[in-house]
C-alpha cells in the first residue's frame, strides 16, 4: 500500500510526516460568490503506513459522525502512527448548514453523485473536489452515516465482501452485523472500492443528533482499523463475541404498511424478533381498523420506522434473516443484559422511548 519511506500529503501544499494539519478546503460557491469550504484534518505520521480516509456528513443531517470525526481528529498525533489520516468532517457543508439530508434547493444526493465531474451539477462538482484531492490519494475509507429523518438503523457495517481487502476492513471494524454488496452507484463506497480503495459505510443510529454510545462504539472500531493496518501500533483490534454476514441473495426486507394510519411499535427492548412477533399495529383514529404487522420470519430489526403515522407503502422496518447459531448467540448476550450498545448506556432502541437517550 505504500512505500518505505513516510510520504507527504499532497493538497494545494504538502503535509509533511510527522505534521498535523487542519484547514478548510474549498469545493463550491454560494449564490453570492462566497467560498463553499470543508473542514478538514490531516494527520501524517512520523512512520511509514496506509492512508485512511474518514468521511461524515455526505447527507447533511447525520450528526453521530461528524462527532467520530472530531475526536479521532483530538485524539491521534503524528508522533502516534504509521501513516495518513485524513478526516473530511463534514462533506455536504450546504446541507449541513440547512440540516437537510440533500443539497438544497435542488434536493440532490451527493451520496449518488461520486465520482463526480469538475463541471457539472452543485453534487457533482463536490464529489469531484472531494474523491480527486483526497479519497484517491488513500488506501483505505471509512465512511459514517446514520439513517434518515423519522427512522432509526442499528449500529452495523455495509461492504462488499467479494473483495478480500474490503472483508479485511469490515472484520477489523468489528461491528455484529455486515451487509455485504457493492454499494449503489454514484455512492462513494462503491465507486472507491471500485477504483482499489477499499471503502466500508458506518450505519449508526439516528439523523438530528448526538448518541454517544454509538460514537464511542465507533471510536473503538476506528482504533481497531488503524491497529489491524499498523497505523496505530499501540492499538489492540477487539472481536465482537458474535457476527453475522448478510450477502446480496440472503434474505433481508423492508417491511412496508399496507394501511394508513397510526404506528404503534411493539417489538423490543432488543431489535430480535421471532417470526410471528408482532412488530406494530395500524391503526385508524377512531379504532375500528387494525392491522398488526408481524415477523415473516425470525431476524434482526437492522431500521425501524421512528414517526408514528404512516401512508400505505411506506417502510416500517428492515428485517434480515438470521441463523439459528447467530440467534443463540444473540440470545445469550441479551440474558447478560446488554445487546450491542443499545441497552448497554442507559440506551434502549425503541421509537417511544426519546427520552432514554
């Protein structure tokens, strides 16, 4: 992945081993002409070592990564590693401005807009800036993300796990649950594990806010990365007591209302269900209709509907079949009292319990 010898880091100038470096880097204008800026963090360490490139914010309102991004930035010296870190805080500055998933105005996706093109559209333009003068020069990506507004998702990685190295770096992450595929096209995972940098997505809770069990869940799995790749020697890389890969033809679904009305939830406090559990009841206003969704099967609740009311169509929870061994497993932590972060803190991962968190 490199050579003997520390490398600079190369920008509009050169970040030299054992130099840390933090600025912001223009990849757009506003209307009245004003620069569109990144904050970012440069890391280069004394010793030789892959470069890794952390990415959050690419959608404008998930938060739980912009706050990883801080504190590995505080948290690693040059003098610490064996390497590049390169942390991009946060990508869609518009739509972190507006605290909206899109691009504004245009409602673009930039999460679909990579590799880009220097002259384009608003999206393209920034994923070009943003995949040419810093993801291509790494080896290696982690990209954080969390569900969307009204829904949450469960703390897990999403990889292509036909490429070798892009397992190596899902494994290391170490979080229970992998969802193995290439990536929609134009995502930046996709497009970097396509070009030979291989990229996992950090799927980690709720859009609008801070979870700090999840952040520090995250925290551990960057410092297992850098120690699997020898960035960070002092490092240790920690197993999950239980994983499960979920591949592109093995069974996981989106469960959709087929009835309008209100959403109560009544799975949990844990996202394991059993076929024939009940998920949540449809309702009308006046009761006199109800339709209970159910499990089809037994599984993992991976997202799940947060707002309360639904349209016929709309998404009520993502559910990914499961092995009777990783069943067992799951099991047995739960009787510990703890399942994965989310009753571990306080937390319980539930639609009606806001105030938990």
């Amino acid at each position: 992945m490199s050579d003997d010898q520390p490398r600079p880091f190369r920008i509009d100038a050169d970040i030299d081993p054992g130099e840390k470096r933090q600025f912001r880097f223009e990849v757009s204008k506003t209307y009245l002409g004003d620069p569109v800026e990144i904050p970012v963090t440069v890391v280069n360490g004394e010793g030789d070592g892959p470069r890794i490139c952390l990415t959050a914010a690419l959608h404008g309102d998930e938060l739980n990564g912009v706050k990883v991004l801080q504190e590995v930035a505080d948290r690693y010296r040059p003098g610490d590693i064996h390497g590049t870190l390169v942390c991009l805080h946060v990508v869609n500055v518009p739509g972190y401005q507006a605290q909206q998933r899109y691009l504004p105005i245009y409602d673009q996706d930039l999460n679909r807009s990579f590799p880009g093109k220097e002259r384009s559209n608003t999206a393209e333009r920034i994923a070009h800036a943003v995949y040419h003068r810093f993801v291509s020069q790494c080896d290696l990506g982690l990209d954080f993300h969390t569900s969307t507004r009204n829904r949450t998702t469960m703390y897990h990685a999403r990889a292509d796990i036909g490429s070798p190295e892009t397992e190596r770096l899902a494994a290391a992450f170490g979080t229970n649950v992998i969802l193995s595929g290439e990536g929609d096209a134009g995502s930046l995972r996709a497009v970097a594990s396509r070009n030979g940098v291989p990229t996992i997505t950090v799927e980690m809770g709720k859009a609008h806010r801070f979870q700090p069990g999840l952040i520090e869940k995250a925290l551990s799995g960057v410092e297992n990365v850098l120690a699997e790749y020898g960035v960070y020697p002092e490092g240790t890389v920690t197993e999950p007591s239980w994983r499960t890969v979920m591949g592109p033809n093995e069974e996981k679904r989106w469960l959709r209302a087929d009835t309008g009305g209100l959403v109560e939830m009544q799975w949990g406090p844990n996202p394991l269900v059993h076929e024939g559990d009940a998920i949540c009841t449809i309702s009308d206003h006046f009761k006199d209709r109800e339709r209970v969704v159910e499990a089809p099967f037994t599984g993992l609740i991976v997202g799940v509907l947060e707002n309360p009311v639904a349209l016929p169509g709309h998404p009520i929870c993502h559910l990914v079949r499961i092995s009777s061994e990783t069943r067992e497993e799951i099991e047995h932590e739960i009787s510990r009292g703890e399942f994965d972060g989310y009753r571990s803190y306080g937390q319980r991962w539930m639609a009606d319990e806001e105030d938990a968190e």
